[in-house]
C-alpha cells in the first residue's frame, strides 16, 4: 500500500498552523506531534515506521479495523455517482434512505427511524431539540428540564458539552446551559465507600427518581445515560443499576435516551449497549462504529412512541444538518455494517473475544497496583490502585494514567488512560494473541509505575 509521504517538517507545519482537540497546544507544540500515516487491520504506523498495536480503535471507533477496501471502493463509486445532495426540501439519496433501513434492521421494531447527522455531538444537541420538541407537541410545554450524569461525556457543542458532566469542560464556556442536571455515576469503585456494588447500584439509580420528584415530572423531559460510560472511564454499572433505572423510567413519563454513539454497533457484544441492558430507550445518538470513523456521520435512532408524534403531530422539525445523511458517508457506513453482519463480528465479540478479553483482564488482578479489571465485550478497563486493601487511589489520578499509558505506548500498545484507569476499547477484529498482546504491555507499564512511582 502506498504509505502517504510526510514531508520531513510536518511537525512544524503542524505547531504553525493547526490547533489540536482537547489539547494543550503549548505542551504538544515542545513535545512535537506523532504523525500517523498508515493502519491496517488493527495496526497503525507512524511516520517514523513505528507499528503500534491501536487497542483504542482510533477513538473507540474503528469497529471493522483498518484497511478495509471494500469501503474505500463504496466511498469511491458513490463520489463518482453522486458526491453530495441533501436530504432537505424533499430529496433524499439511495444510500442514505437504504442505511436508514439497514440500522432499523438491527435497532428496530421499536427504534424504526433514523435522523441523520455528522457527529455524535450533533446528535446529541439532536436529541434534546427532538425531546423538548415532543413533549410541547403533546401540550406538556413544561417539560424542558434533561437529567444526565456527572462524568458523563456526550460531546463538545453547547449542549453535548452541557450534557456531559464533566466539570472542566463546563468551566470553558459558562456550561452547563440551562435546563441540564446531573446525578450521580454508577462508579462503585470510588463512589460506592462500603455498600456493595449491588447496594450501590440501586442507591444511584434511585438519584433519577429523586431527582424527578425534586424537579417535578411536570418539568423533566428525559433522563440520558450511556449504557457503559465510555470518556468517563468504562464504568461498568453494578448489575442492580439498569434494571432500577427501567422501573423509574417506566413509572414516570419522561423520555429515556440512551447515548448508544460507543456502546452502539457491537461493542458489547450487542448491536447496541441498551440490547445488553435490556432497555428499550426513546431516543438513541449513533456515531463512531457505524461508519467505522472511516467517514464522519452519526444520527439518531427515534422510537415508534416519538417519532409518530414528530410526523403525525409536529409539521416542519426546524432541525438539521447540510450533510444529515451525507450520501458517501451512507455509503461508507452500509458496507461498514455489511463487513460486521457478515463477518458475525457482533457474535464474535459477544461469544468469543469479549469473554477472551475479560479473562485476560482478570488476570491482572494480582497485581499490586490493580484495584478492579472490568469489561463488557470489548470495552474495558483497569483500575490503578496505590493501595488495593483500602481502595485508595494514588494522589494524582491522571498523572498516574498518564505515565502508565506513555510506557504502552513506548512499547507498542495504544491505550486511553481515562485518569487512573486504562482502557480497552480495540477493533472488533482483535484477535486472541493481540490481546494478550495488549495486557502484557498493560502489566509491563503496571510493573514499571510500581518500581518507579513511589507513593
Ligand atoms: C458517549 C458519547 N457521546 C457522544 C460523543 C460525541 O461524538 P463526536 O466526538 O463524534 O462528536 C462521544 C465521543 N467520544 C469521544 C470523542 C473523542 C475522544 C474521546 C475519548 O475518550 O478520548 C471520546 C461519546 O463517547
């Protein structure tokens, strides 16, 4: 395969004119950026030739691995066809209408419809216009309030941002906007003290119906919660939680959304996370796996309950997007879905690598500096313990995971380190000995923060 020149001064190119994401630029400016140029299968190259084992999937997203050709050429003959038209004033395009089916065929009989954007974000600032729009169509004006939860993350515009609960990313912007609170995490591991994770569970999950009652269900809208959280950590929710979150989601009329844009096309083994928690939600952001981040799109899944209002009742949803159902990107994304229907990847990840994994995960507990090792399918994580006995974790969470992933990264292995947890979330194609590829590396960086982090 060709392997994309790089000029030698990319790097200062880069520090001259292109601002990172959810970076410190001045830092990254010193250190110099890594170039990534070339990936195949679960692999990705550096500029410098290095190979690197990417068991993060780009950003939790590249389902099917890289180097999937069958995509490229979807891609390809779609663009010569028709590069672009839009889905507004009545026009629609035949990749676009027929991915639409596709997902339905996995998501469906309840979530049947599709709106389409770009991002995870904008289906999430999707979702809650979509949601207030409902309720006013039903004469419940007042039901305007969204609950999510602290350390939550559903994406970076003002809603998805406020949305999200994480409290750095408030403080730039003044966000949360209003009409947005958070309730507690299912995070036992720092949050439960000396319940059990079961008693834990159902005490947050009870936050929600508290928190109803607190704001009147007159007012409240709906409640949104990814099935595992995913930038917060891979919180794993005790098995007490989803169930009680059903039956207060039930027994009060607000809308339950399921932020399903990591947990969604296979990652837990399921087509979507909600299918494992056996919940069947109102409205549901999609992105990443769904295209493989081969092309940006994203969407959300609409519940029959919803989506007959907003065509019966509603008239015009003044809402969308220039490229909602861009036709290349539903191209790319149809034959993404047709490499995991017919490669039974979500099968493979439910019955074979996903238990493989969390075997190879559990392995790790007897190590020193591991407090807990979770995994659903294949979204794990491990938690960096000072001291295991007592939970007590080193005083610098982040400074920790941080270290822990530099060494893996040194040594071959993507990770993410989410503070002090590191977490797996590989392509769906992952094989066995890959795996342990990537927890050995994880113990070796283990190893080394033992021998040279001293607490
Ligand atoms: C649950 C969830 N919801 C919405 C979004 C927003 O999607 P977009 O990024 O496509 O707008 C996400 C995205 N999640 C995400 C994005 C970028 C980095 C990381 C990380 O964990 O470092 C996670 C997400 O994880």
């Amino acid at each position: 395969t060709k392997t994309a020149v790089a000029p030698s001064n990319l790097g200062a190119i880069d520090a001259a004119h292109h601002l990172h994401p959810f970076s410190d630029m001045k830092k990254l400016n010193a250190e110099g950026t890594r170039i990534i140029s070339r990936a195949d299968g679960v692999h990705i190259w550096d500029s410098n030739g290095k190979q690197y084992l990417d068991a993060f999937a780009g950003l939790w997203c590249v389902n099917v691995g890289y180097g999937r050709k069958s995509i490229a050429d979807a891609a390809y003959e779609q663009m010569q066809e028709l590069p672009y038209y839009n889905t507004f004033f009545g026009t629609t395009t035949p990749p676009t209408t027929l991915l639409a089916q596709k997902i339905a065929s996995h998501s469906g009989p309840n979530l049947n419809h599709v709106f389409f954007t770009n991002s995870g974000s904008e289906a999430s600032d999707t979702w809650f216009r979509m949601a207030r729009v409902y309720w006013k169509a039903l004469g419940h004006e007042t039901k305007t309030m969204v609950i999510a939860r602290k350390n939550a993350y559903h994406g970076s515009t003002v809603a998805g941002a406020s949305l999200g609960g994480m409290k750095w990313m408030h403080e730039q912007g003044n966000l949360p906007i209003p009409g947005i609170v958070h309730i507690n995490q299912p995070y036992w591991y720092v949050e439960g003290g000396d319940l059990t994770p079961e008693e834990f569970g159902l005490k947050v999950a009870k936050e929600l119906e508290d928190k109803i009652l607190e704001l009147g269900e007159e007012n409240v809208a709906a409640f949104v919660a990814e099935p595992i959280q995913g930038a917060g950590g891979v919180i794993v929710p005790p098995e007490t939680y989803w169930p009680e979150i059903k039956r207060i989601a039930a027994k009060y009329k607000i809308l339950l959304v399921s932020d399903e844009v990591i947990c969604g096309f296979g990652r837990l083994g399921t087509w979507f996370g909600h299918q494992h928690y056996d919940f069947e939600p109102d409205l549901a952001p999609i992105a990443k796996g769904l295209s493989s981040g081969y092309l940006p799109i994203g969407g959300v899944l609409v519940s029959e309950r919803v989506a007959k209002v907003m065509i019966e009742e509603l008239g015009d949803f003044y809402h969308g997007y220039t490229y909602s159902g861009h036709p290349v990107s539903a191209a790319a994304a149809i034959e993404n879905l047709r490499i995991i229907e017919e490669e039974g990847l979500v099968e493979r990840v439910r019955d074979d690598i996903g238990p493989y994994l969390n075997q190879a995960l559990l392995s790790l507990t007897d190590h020193d500096l591991v407090g807990e090792a979770v995994s659903v399918g294949l979204m794990g994580a491990v938690q960096i313990a000072a001291d295991k006995a007592t939970r007590r974790r080193f005083s610098k969470p982040d400074d920790v995971g941080t270290l822990v992933r530099n060494q893996c990264v040194s040594n071959g292995v993507i990770l993410r380190a989410s503070g002090d947890r590191m977490l797996f979330s590989p392509p769906l194609i992952i094989s066995r000995g890959e795996v342990d590829q990537a927890v050995d590396t994880l113990r070796k960086g283990l190893d080394w923060l033992k021998d040279n982090h001293k607490e």
